[in-house]
C-alpha cells in the first residue's frame, strides 16, 4: 500500500456542513482514485488511539472530543506520488494560510475544524488506513 496510496478522512464538521461530494469531486478530479471508503464516527477512545502521537500536545482533548463529536468519511486512495500530491491538494492546516483552490482553503472553518485529514508519510498512510480498513476492504 506504501508509495502510491495515501489516507484521508472528511472531519466533522465538513461532514456536518455537507461537503462529502464536493470534496470527494475534487478528489477525483485531481486523479486519485478511492481504494475504500466508509462513513463511520469514531468514539472518544477510537480518536485517542488514532491521535496517540498527539498525545502529550496540549490540543489533544480538544483533538479527541472534535473528531469524536460526528460522523467522518475514512478513504484510502491511490495516485502515484500520492502523500505529497494529496498533501498539496488539501492545502495547509490553517485554512487563512491555505492556497487558494485547496480543500482547506474552500472548506474548513478554523485551523482547529479544518475539514480534512491526510497522511504526511507513506508509513503513516499504512498505518492509518489499517487503523479503519481491513485487508478485504481495501481494492
């Protein structure tokens, strides 16, 4: 899965806000194509495990209650050169310093709800998506 796949998950509050399409639009639109995906929430304790590297950040709590407070969409995707390429597509974590056309840019509300995740490793990517997928979901 490492080198050509990458993992995202539409947050909270773009699920909540009803950016799924349009986000997943740009997505495709952008070449990656979706390995697996599902709609889900993860509990307090479930968004603990996933931020554990977090975990001695002060924003932590607030990490784990925002990303448990509703529904997210976990996807694996896949391009060539998909880390970087999906990493730039997002934009920076702070939308106001995002470039224009970024997810981030169009869709997040604050550095703190910015309405996507993506990995920033191809370690990471692995990791990450067997956190939400079994080897049988993923195509």
């Amino acid at each position: 899965m490492a080198g050509n796949t990458t993992f995202t998950m539409i947050k909270p509050d773009a699920v909540q806000n009803g950016y799924i399409g349009d986000i997943l639009a740009i997505i495709l639109k952008n070449g990656f194509k979706i390995r697996a995906m599902k709609l889900t929430r993860l509990t307090p304790e479930l968004a603990g495990k996933f931020y554990a590297i977090h975990r001695e950040r002060p924003f932590y709590g607030e990490l784990c209650t925002y990303m448990s407070s509703g529904p997210i969409v976990a996807a694996i995707l896949e391009k060539d050169n998909a880390v970087e390429d999906f990493r730039r597509l997002i934009g920076a974590t702070d939308p106001a310093k995002a470039e224009e056309g970024t997810i981030r840019r169009l869709f997040a509300r604050s550095l703190a709800e910015n309405a996507i995740h993506g990995s920033d490793s191809d370690d990471n990517a692995l990791v990450e998506g067997r956190f939400f997928f079994s080897e049988f979901e993923m195509y």
